[in-house]
C-alpha cells in the first residue's frame, strides 16, 4: 500500500493507467528500492549533511566550494575504486597511502630526470601496480591474509619511499605536468573529470565483465568461485594490483596538485578508502557493493570534512568525528549483515 500511496502522490495520472501497467510499474519501482535501498539511504544522509552544513554557514552552498569539494574528494574517491574491488572480493588494503607516496616519488624523480611527462606517469603507475601485485601475491601465495601482507607493504613501500627520496619533498617539475591538476573543462576541474571518467570504467568493469563477476563471486564465497573454475590467485592478485593502480593514479594528481611528492604523502588515506567504501554499501564480509555507494561514500566524506573546516572545527576534533563516522558505518554495515543472515 505504500508504493500506491507514493506513486499516487507523485504521479497522479499514473492511475489513469489500466491495472495491468500499474502492477508492471509497481513491480519494477518495489524491485529497485529493495536492490538499492543502501545507495538510496545513503544518497538521501548525503542530501542531509548538504542541508545542515548549509544552514550553519552561507559559505557551503556557493559553487566555489562545491567545485573545491569536489576536486578535494577526486584523490580518495579515486582511491577507494580500487578499495571497493578489494572489499567487495573479501580483503582489505592497508597499504593504499603508503604505495601512493611510493608511486608519487617514483614519478617525480623520473619528471626531475626530465623524462617526458607521458613516461613519468607510466613509471608511476607501473610502481603502484607492482606493490599492489606483490600484496596479491603474498596472499595468494604466501597464503598471508590479507590484512597482514599488506600492512606489511604498507611499511615497505613508506620506507622505501623516505629512503628513495632521503626523506625530502621531491619538486622542481614543468608547467605543462601541474595542468593535470590545476586545469579545467568547461570550469570542471580536471580531477572531477578523471574521477567521473574512473568511475564509469570501473563500473563497467565491475558489472559488464568477468572478472567484475568474480570478483562478487570470491567475496561470497571463494571456494564455491575455485570449484566453478575460477583462477582465484589470479584474480585476487590482479584486484590488489588495480588497487595499487589506482592509488598510484591519486598520486599523479596529488603531486600535480602540491607541485612536489612527499614521502609522507598519505597517511591514513586507507582509513579515508575504507570509510568511503563501506559508508557506501560495501560488505566488509565480501561479496556486496557498489562503485555509486562508494562514490556517495566519498562524497561523504569530502563534504563532512570540508563543513568541518568552514565551521572551525579543530583537526584533532575533526579525527575523532571521522573515526566515530567509521564505526558507526562498520556496525551498520555488521547490523544490517546480521539481520539478513536471521
């Protein structure tokens, strides 16, 4: 009776309609909402923060800072694509900020040899998808779980980066490379396009592909996925190495943006990836999740911190507010996990 009430509310001429389209209607409307009742929740707790940060200072709502939200959320955001890959097969990465700092140093000091842009960047990726396979390959063949290996990798790819780059910012690029950052398209930030362009790809990748499909289907349930024949090593190591992949794709846009690496470049942006994913719907039990939940996620994320600096709020209280955030969404997550199983 509720949907009838819904739909009579907002589209009245919808019952002029024989009772057959109506029943077909109401059929697909009650389907959607019960398959993305998490990514409405969410979307709709986004809307609410916007409204609030609004009515507490005039300066949310300008496009100015919503752009600046925007192109301020594009490096978690980015980072999170390949954390919900990794979450949604059943692992986890911790090594996210530490291999961007890598991936990021490893890229400026080829720029600094004066390496064409084009091939710095590759070097970049390259190194981020290697320390994203060498994480895969540690759980798959070190049998290592995954919180483990890449705590680990995350240990090593920070010193390997402070030892690289002696523990000093590497800078001094070209103009052209700063444009990746600072450039814009039809006044859109460049980081929102790269993001938005990221996000379509990986989602097409999650849902129209096979290796989107096992990704579902090892998070679900990984020796029922190996009995139906699929590679898992494989696939888990190639989830890792995207996840490395795409933090070395942050870093590119992070360093365009500071005009300089840092070896301490992303700390605890794996706590900012993990937040995203699971505020958007992903499970951290595996097998559930979405890249628009993720991209709310973030979204979240950005607008709750941004609202936090034009209110004043201190950086030390500001972590307390984002690590209460992230409980509470991994006890929903938990919740909503163990009411589904009873």
């Amino acid at each position: 009776m509720e949907y009838y009430a819904l739909l009579y509310a907002l589209c009245p001429p919808l019952f002029a309609l024989g009772p057959r389209p109506q029943a077909l209607i109401l059929m697909a409307i009650k389907k959607i909402m019960t398959h993305h009742a998490r990514q409405f929740g969410t979307l709709l707790g986004l809307l609410i923060l916007c409204v609030t940060l609004w009515i507490l200072t005039p300066y949310f709502l300008t496009v100015s800072n919503l752009l600046n939200i925007v192109e301020q959320t594009s490096i978690n955001a980015i980072i999170a694509v390949g954390m919900t890959f990794v979450i949604i097969s059943a692992g986890i990465d911790l090594a996210v900020g530490s291999i961007l700092a890598l991936a990021g140093i490893a890229m400026a000091s080829a720029l600094q040899a004066q390496a064409p842009i084009p091939l710095a960047i590759a070097t970049g990726l390259a190194t981020g998808t290697v320390c994203g396979l060498t994480s895969g390959f540690l759980i798959t063949r070190g049998k290592l779980p995954p919180f483990i290996a890449t705590l680990g990798m995350m240990s090593v790819a920070r010193g390997a980066a402070l030892v690289y780059a002696e523990g000093r910012p590497v800078s001094g690029f070209e103009l052209n490379f700063r444009t990746i950052a600072t450039g814009e398209f039809l006044f859109v930030p460049l980081p929102a396009i790269t993001m938005i362009v990221v996000y379509l790809f990986a989602h097409l990748v999650l849902t129209r592909t096979k290796f989107g499909r096992y990704t579902y289907a090892m998070g679900g349930n990984e020796e029922a996925a190996r009995l139906s024949g699929v590679n898992v090593r494989l696939h888990k190591a190639m989830v890792y190495g995207l996840s490395g992949l795409m933090s070395a794709l942050a870093a590119v846009i992070l360093t365009a943006r500071l005009n300089s690496a840092q070896p301490i470049a992303g700390i605890m942006y794996e706590l900012d990836a993990i937040a995203a994913t699971v505020i958007g719907g992903a499970s951290l039990l595996g097998g559930e999740g979405t890249l628009l939940g993720t991209l709310i996620g973030a979204l979240i994320m950005g607008v709750l911190r941004n609202g936090l600096n034009l209110l004043g709020v201190s950086s030390f209280l500001q972590q307390i507010i984002i690590g209460a955030v992230i409980i509470i969404a991994v006890a929903v997550d938990m919740g909503l996990k163990s009411s589904k199983r009873t």
